[in-house]
C-alpha cells in the first residue's frame, strides 16, 4: 500500500481501546502524530468577543495573542465610537485578562495597543452618558476600565498620557456629583488609586525641564548612599534633570558628607547620562546618529546556564546579519564588564545585565552575560530572563561609557565614612595649607640620605653606604639647612624644593611640566621613603606598605619598573590586577604573590579552613543548581517522567488516578506516553523520549574535591583574567552553549544495522522530536478553574485537549522549578559572596607584608576594604591630575597620613563622558588642580630633559618658567634628511568617522605619515627609533592595517 493515513483501533491486554491517526510507510510500519491545526477565529465581529466571554481570563488573553484575533482592529473598529455593547464588552475581557498574574510579558504586549485607539474614544464618550434605564453613570464600566487602568499604569506607565482625558472626565464627574451607592463608592476608591499614581509617574516624567541653576539649590533629595549605582527605568525615561551641585573649586566643603555626595552624584551622572539620552534619542526617534548607546535589535535570550568561574550567566544571540558586519577581533563593544539594558516591550519593561564573557560572538554572535546581584529585579518593570523564550526578540541596548571604570569607584564612595576619620581633612574639604610634616615624623625624626648620594645611574648598592659622610646618615628630616645640598642629591634646583616638600608635608604636590623628570623625582621619593623605612613602619606597629596609584595600567608599570631597577628590588612589590604587560614586573603580579603562600602555607589556617567549608558548599550548590538547570532543559526536549509531576502537587488525584487505572504501578511513564499517543508498542519504548530522574552525586566525591582544587589552584586576582586565562578547567562539562543545546535537541538516534532502516527510524525519530516540541513549547489555554471542570476520566479527552492538560502540569513544574532555582540562585550568590570576602582577607594577608602595593586608582576603588584594613601610611599617585578626584578619595584609608600627588594638569584633565559637566560642574578639575588653583602650596618643575629647543619653545605658550637643560640639543641630532626639526602641515582632505562616531580617522594623513617613515628608514634610521602619536584610536588602526 501506498504512503497515506489510516485510522486504527489498538487494544493491549491492560489498556483499555482507543483511537488515534498513524501515518502509514510502505518500507516500514511507523506511528506519529500529525499536530491537529487550530481553527482560524472568524473576522472582526460582535460574535468574536461574546465568544471569549465565556471563557477563562488565560484562555481569552491566549486567544487576544492570536494573531487571527486581530486585536488592533477590534480596538481601532468604528463600532467601537458607536455601539456601547462593544465597548462594554472589549472591556469586560480587557479586564478579565489582567487577572493572568503569571502572564506578564502577554498582558503588556495588549496593554501596549490600547493608548490612541477608537475603544479608549467609546470609553470617553460612554462614561459621559448617564444609564438611560437606570438615569446613574455605568459605575460598574466604570471600575472594570479603571481596574484595567491601574494595571497598564504599574506596567507601563509613561502610556499614562493616552488616559487622562478619560481620567480628568471622571475626576469632574465624582466632584460634582455625589451617588449614595456602594457601586460608586467603590469605583471612587480605585479612581483615587488610580489619580495617585498618575501623580506618582508624574513626579518623574514631568515634561518641563529643571533648569541648571534650580537643581543647584537647596539640600539633596536623599541620602546619597541610598542611590542604587545603576538607575532604574523610570529615571533613564523621566526628562528631569537629577539633582547636581558643582565640584567646588574655589573654595571650602562644609563638610565630608557635601564633599562625598556631590562627587558620587557628579561621577553617577557621568556614567548614567549617556545611557539615558541615548535611550531617550532611540525612543524619540530623532534621525541624527546616537553617539551615546549602542543599539542591538533581535537579540534571543537562550536561558541560564552555570559556569565554573562566572558562575549563573545567561546566553544571548545577536542578530547575525548585523553581528557579522563587525570586526570583533579589534572592536570595543561588548567588552567584559560593560552594562546592556534588555527590552522587549520598548521599555516598558527591562533588565540590565553585564557582559561577562564574548569569545564565542565570532563563531556563533553569542554572548554570556550576569544579571546585577545590588540590583532590585522584583520591581514590576523588570524583566525575569528565566521567563523570556528563545522565541522572543528583545532590543539590547550598550552604554558606551565603560561600566567597570564607574561601579567600583561609586561602591567605594557610599563606604567611605564622613565622620572625623575622614583622611586628611583639613587639607581635603578646608585648603589648609599649613606646611605640616606626617604624623610618623616627630621632631627628633632622621633619615638616611645614602640612597641620593650614590650614583644615580647605577642600581642602588646599600654596601656603598661607606661611602657616605656619617653625617648624611641621621640628618635631621625637618632641618633642611642641614640636608645634603641639591649638588650632592644629584638633583636641580627645583627637584630638590620639590623632594624636600614631599618628604616633609602630609599633602605634597609636584607638578612636571613634559621631560621635567616627574617620574625620575617619584622614583627618588620612593627610594628614600623605603630606605627610610623603620620611621613610618614602627616594629610594634601593625606593617603596612607604601600604597602606589596610577591612572592607567601603563604609567604604574613604568613606575614601577623604574623602581625596580634603580632599587635592584627582587621581593616586597606586589602588584595589584591583571593588566600588566611589562615583562619584568610581572613577577611582582598579585597572582604570583598568592600561588607563593600556597605553596609555602603561609596563609593563616583559620581563613583557609574558613574559604574551603565555603567553597565545599558552593561545589554542592552548583550540583543541585547544574541538576534542576538540566530539568528545565529537559522538560523542553523531552516528555518528563510521571513522577516530575507527583513530587509536587501538581496533578489532581482523581486524574492522577485515571491515568494509572488500567496500569501497574510502575507503568506510570507508560501511561503517560500512551495517553499522548506515542506508542501502540510497549515493548520499544526508547528512553531518551522521556526524561527520568538521575542520582545526584554526594558533594565530597573524588570529583568535587579535584574540581575545588583546579579551582583553587587557578584562582585569578581580577574576574576578567579569571575567565580570560584560565585554561585548565573544560567549560563544557559545566554547561553546553546555545548552539550545543539545539544540536542536542535533534541529535538523538536509534543505531541500527541496516542503512535503510537508520533512515527510517531516524526520520521517525525527527518526527517525534518536533512533535515533543510541539506539545511542550506550545503554551496552556488551561487554568486552575478550567482543569477543575475538567472530566475525572481524562482518557475521554480530545487528543488536542490532552497536550493542554499536560502543558498545564507542566506550567506548573517550571513554576515550582524556577522558584527552586531563584532561591537556590540566591544562597549561590550569597556564598559566592562570602568567598569573595574570605579571598580578600587572604589578600589582605600578603599585602601587609610588602613594602609597595602598587595598582590603578580603578583597582583601588574595587580593593577599597581591603585598603582601609591594610591602612597605608603614605600614598603616592602618579598622573594625578589627569585622575578624577572622586578616584583618589577612594584610595585614602581613614589612616593616611602622607599623600604625595605628582602630575600636571595643564597637560593632562580628567577625561569625563559628558562635556557638560565639565563646563558647568567642573567635573574635570582633579584634586591635584583644585589644590593648585586655591595657593595650596606646591612646586613646578622647570627643566626639560627631552626636546630639542625649537620644540619646546612651543610648551612655554603653557609654561612660564620652563628651561631646557644644556644637553638637550647636543644629545638631540637634528634630523637627517630633513631641512627643519619641527614643521606643519596643512591639508584640505577631510577625515571620516569610525567605531559608531566615538573615533576618526584620516586617509590621507595615515598615508602620508607612512610614506614619510620610509622616506626616514631610507636616510638610516631603524623602524624602533620612528614614532607616530596621533590623537584617534581609528587612526591608529588603519596607520597599522596600511603599513
């Protein structure tokens, strides 16, 4: 016979007959099932909506999704305006519908069409009439729409405008009218809900702007350490302005709580001001290009996943066609770190997440990110991600400002106490300017010149000490007529006034012009401050280091690689964070520091037993959290065992009772896929159709203890290297990616000999497989009420009536699962957290046995605790002015007694994301220029080392007093080749924008620079001795890319 359907009666031994359709192949007898098609609902019509009526609130907003519903044509139908049955009805359903508490996302996605429609006009024009058999307003239309009402505005509520004409109608109708009835006061109790929060939402959008000048008076709002870092969805959306102050410059703070509030608020506004106008500008619709965020459209969300060192991530996929555009390789979006706000309703709703891992965006445009664990997802407008289907597609928006260079520091300052331990507070918030030596320097306090008076050229050798007049041994350090003279030290006229100032005074600035020889002085400082060392680090006093900051990654490693050589240190440096790419400092990593004490067990016993018992516990979280992730999976992919089902109380008894009735009691699952209709063959069965319960393993397996060990073992000093570097641990064992997960859901076969007959099976074997998703991916028309009335004998059932049923139970499974995962998610992060705690104490342990702690201010915000227990001394920034000063602050520990600021800020500014706050905040003004501007007392550095003088008389436009040393032109060669050592060239070719506008490059200039290089090799010169600068990171890449 040939291919076709037939429909048989099957009857077993111990199942009762029944029915069903098979698909009939002449080379072999299979059975499947053919989906049944639902029929289309009748066009736009009063009939339509009596219809859903009738049924359960779930059942009618399913059937309000329907896209052959054709909602938006009910609401925009004339006889919406004209017939008062239509209007009475859509809202008796709309009102209905909001009853779905679990149905969130749906119930927005008909709540969003609602504004600006016909139906909301037949609502105004029929709340207007009086009842014409009753002469009383229709209250009970009335609080069924303002029920609606409220719900639209807890969902969504900057929708609010397109209700208030009707709000306003029944605001004057309540007034002026007063009904002796319990209908009216009942809808005059949810009309004043609803006014109130309409007054709540217009707290915030208010549409006409605060001015500048308004938002500088007065107290602030609230307390600034009550301020979540990342804002929520009302605020990105709300057109006022925040409230700001400016940095005070000229000037004192009253106290620490003005100085720390306007300096979070000011750097919060940096980071969150781009965001919020590009979302605003995205909204708007405004047609120039959004140079603030990035925007990423059809973006897919597969779900949560556990990974052995980010911990729970969710996995998104970008749009391919736009994803494969870029250049990954070189780009800076989806960096590690950076923050992404995810929408599906256009901002109705959203969740912000950061970007935790992008290496397989090449391979398959996918990205891991982490959900904010200090972030209040319960609010009402943010989005669950376990909730959102794959089939969903959400809008993802980036900040272009760098989230990891904001979140530490904002952290560090709502901890910082504004009491009296305030660090240095005289000279912080009063401008002080007492010449007031260190509280570690008494009067009868002397230090060892020796390391100034050797050699500076040559690595520093204690044993030369002889060598020095022993009167240069115990000078008195705050008698500076009897110190060596500056001839002696090896130092000019002005370095010596500046080395005497920073040894000398508890806040020191020296500023150095370019080739001054800033550096060389902080290097000469250092020196002296560690030979000197028994003076600030008492024997009965707790040790602690010199702390050392920089701005950025390269300017500390240079320092330090400085120090390193002149001192010939080989032990006592540690550095802190990854980012380190100079060779000969790498040593001194924080990472080496640790794998050291755990090879020597110099750890304290206690905080390592302490960190294990933590650690044993997050390895047994993980297993159960990796087991029920796997549950979830499968209840997707596969039918679930019956027994799923019966750890909860999910199916009613009676019709657990009449599945099980013709079985016994172990056929549970044989019931199940025969009351399906898998299978008329008991005997073959395959497992991987159903999905049983697997034996968890004990946590303390041979296993688990050599995870926690590899874990231990790699443990990285910053998240980022952690997940970059550490190669030893297969990611795959802990979880597949999205792409893993789809092959395995149609991976499954059947090995059989035959080759036709795999064939055969392995069809039948696709056929069941999307017939399995066709049942658990579809979503239930049931409810709690509709399974109630349901017959006690559910073999009686319609086929498409079983797969609801079973939907339903299975709504229910999630249900209970995802609320057994949130908690377990919960107590995961807690201890996580609590391990985190215990690696920072183990930190703590070997930094106070160095003698310098050296780190960017960046990785100082994030060691900020750890910082305030170590309690530094002396404190030493580099590029201090081109630092914010909300950066330096939290770097001072309450015990800081000496801060040397060493940088130059007519060179270099704090480089803020928005320009406005520089111009009317003065946010760009460091601490190291705010002191200079207000006569703190300080000194310049006057002679340059390294240009020649035709180019430096261009920095004395700058710099009144700067002289170049004697040696510069001998030393400095005139250019061969060339007629003039510095020259300008003016052209008219235009340049072109790149990275989304953030950069620029120039093609003419990139071709000309490189064909003047070569034009240089040819006279002689070797390629390391040609240097190019340019002000633009695009044309740096293409300068590279043509060469």
């Amino acid at each position: 016979m040939a291919n076709g359907i037939l429909q048989l009666s099957i009857r077993h031994p111990r199942v009762r007959k029944f029915s069903f359709q098979i698909k009939y192949s002449s080379n072999r007898s299979s059975l499947s099932y053919r989906p049944i098609k639902r029929p289309r609902l009748p066009p736009v019509s009063y009939p339509t909506l009596m219809k859903l009526l009738d049924k359960s609130p779930e059942e009618i907003l399913t059937g309000m999704l329907d896209p052959n519903f054709q909602l938006n044509k009910f609401l925009n139908d004339k006889r919406m305006q004209e017939r008062d049955d239509w209007v009475s009805s859509m809202t008796i359903l709309l009102e209905k519908m909001t009853q779905c508490t679990e149905s969130r996302e749906r119930i927005t996605m008909i709540l969003e069409q609602l504004p600006n429609t016909l139906y909301l006009e037949g609502v105004y024009n029929k709340i207007r009439k009086l009842d014409p058999t009753t002469n009383k307003f229709n209250f009970k239309l009335i609080e069924l729409f303002l029920k609606i009402s409220n719900t639209l505005l807890v969902m969504i509520p900057h929708s609010a405008d397109g209700f208030t004409k009707i709000f306003d109608r029944l605001e004057l109708q309540f007034t002026k009218n007063k009904f002796e009835s319990c209908e009216f006061e009942d809808a005059k109790e949810i009309l004043d809900q609803v006014l109130e929060r309409v007054k709540d939402i217009e707290k915030v959008y208010t549409t006409n702007k605060i001015t500048t000048t308004q938002n500088d008076i007065g107290q602030p709002p609230n307390n600034y350490r009550q301020l979540h870092i990342v804002p929520d969805l009302m605020e990105l959306l709300s057109e006022q302005r925040q409230y700001l102050r400016k940095n005070i410059v000229d000037g004192v703070y009253e106290n620490a709580e003005q100085y720390l509030d306007i300096h979070f608020r000011l750097l919060r506004e940096d980071f969150i001001g781009p965001l919020r106008d590009g979302i605003q500008q995205h909204l708007f619709k405004v047609k120039s290009k959004n140079y603030n965020v990035r925007i990423y459209e059809n973006v897919q969300s597969f779900g949560s996943r556990l990974t052995p060192r980010n911990g729970i991530v969710y996995d998104l996929r970008l749009d391919a066609k736009l994803a494969s555009r870029i250049r990954w390789a070189n780009s800076r979006r989806l960096i590690y770190g950076n923050l992404l706000l995810l929408t599906f309703d256009n901002f109705h709703s959203c969740v912000f997440v950061t970007v935790e891992d992008r290496s397989q965006i090449e391979r398959n445009f996918t990205i891991s990110v982490k959900t904010l664990e200090d972030f209040d997802n319960s609010k009402e407008n943010q989005i669950n991600l376990d909730k959102i289907a794959a089939s969903c597609s959400l809008t993802m928006i980036e900040t272009m400002t760098y989230f990891e260079a904001y979140r530490p520091v904002l952290n560090a300052l709502q901890m910082i106490r504004s009491d009296h331990q305030f660090p240095l507070a005289p000279f912080l918030l009063k401008l002080s300017n007492a010449m007031t030596p260190p509280d570690y320097i008494k009067p009868t306090t002397t230090y060892d010149f020796t390391p100034l008076l050797v050699d500076p050229n040559l690595p520093i050798n204690y044993k030369q000490t002889h060598q020095v007049e022993k009167k240069y041994r115990t000078v008195p350090v705050l008698e500076k007529d009897q110190w060596p003279t500056s001839e002696q030290l090896h130092l000019n006229p002005k370095q010596y006034e500046a080395l005497i100032l920073a040894l000398t005074n508890k806040v020191a600035l020296i500023q150095g012009p370019p080739g001054t020889g800033k550096t060389y002085l902080g290097v000469r400082i250092t020196e002296m401050l560690l030979h000197n060392r028994s003076v600030w680090r008492r024997f009965d006093e707790q040790s602690t280091p010199i702390l050392m900051i920089c701005h950025t990654n390269h300017a500390l490693d240079q320092f330090l690689e400085l120090i390193v050589n002149r001192l010939n240190i080989s032990n006592g440096i540690i550095r802190v964070g990854s980012r380190c790419q100079n060779s000969s400092i790498q040593q001194f990593s924080l990472k080496n520091a640790r794998q050291r004490a755990r090879e020597n067990r110099s750890l304290p016993k206690d905080i390592l037993h302490q960190k294990w018992d933590k650690l044993a516990e997050k390895v047994a979280i993980e297993e159960v959290l990796k087991s029920k992730q796997n549950e979830m999976e499968n209840s997707r992919i596969t039918i679930l065992s019956l027994s799923f089902f019966t750890q909860y109380p999910i199916i009613d008894q009676t019709h657990l009772s009449s599945l099980l009735a013709a079985y016994d009691g172990d056929m549970g699952d044989i019931a199940l896929l025969q009351w399906l209709g898998f299978y008329s063959d008991f005997e073959r069965i395959p497992d991987h159709f159903i999905h049983r319960e697997r034996d968890v393993l004990p946590m303390e397996t041979n296993d688990t203890m050599k995870e926690m060990q590899e874990y231990e073992f790699n443990e990285e000093d910053e998240e980022e290297e952690r997940r970059r570097h550490d190669d030893d641990i297969d990611l795959e064992e802990y979880a597949p990616t999205p792409g893993n997960l789809m092959d395995r859901r149609v991976s499954s076969t059947v090995e059989i000999n035959s080759g036709k007959e795999r064939q055969t099976v392995q069809n039948q074997e696709n056929h069941n497989h999307r017939f399995i998703r066709y049942i658990t991916e579809s979503p239930t028309t049931f409810n709690d009420e509709t399974v109630k009335r349901i017959n006690d004998n559910i073999w009686q059932l319609h086929m498409e009536e079983r797969y609801d049923l079973y939907r339903y139970w299975l709504l229910k499974y999630r249900q209970y699962l995802q609320n057994s995962l949130d908690n377990q998610s919960r107590e995961y992060n807690q201890t996580v957290s609590t391990l985190a705690e215990y690696r920072q104490e183990e930190d703590y342990h070997l930094l106070k046995n160095s003698i310098i702690v050296a780190m960017t201010t960046t990785c100082a915000a994030k060691y900020h605790n750890v910082l305030e227990k170590l309690g530094s001394k002396i404190v030493i920034v580099e590029e201090a002015a081109a630092t914010f000063e909300a950066h330096i602050i939290t770097a001072l520990s309450t015990k800081c007694e000496h801060l040397i600021l060493i940088g130059d800020h007519v060179q270099l500014k704090p480089n803020p994301s928005v320009y406005r706050l520089a111009v009317k905040y003065q946010i760009d003004v460091s601490l190291f220029e705010r002191l200079i501007k207000n006569k703190f007392p300080n000194v310049q550095l006057n002679i340059q080392h390294r240009m020649r003088p035709e180019i430096a008389r261009l920095m004395k436009y700058f710099y009144d007093d700067l002289e170049d040393h004697v040696n510069v032109e001998s030393e400095r060669a005139p250019v061969r080749g060339i007629d003039s050592n510095l020259f300008f060239i003016n052209h008219n070719h235009m340049e072109a924008n790149v990275d989304d506008g953030r950069s620029y490059r120039n093609e003419f200039e990139a071709k000309y620079v490189i064909e003047l290089a070569q034009y240089l090799i040819k006279q002689g010169y070797n390629p390391q001795q040609i240097t190019v600068l340019t002000m633009y990171l695009g044309q740096r890449q293409f300068i590279a890319k043509l060469a």
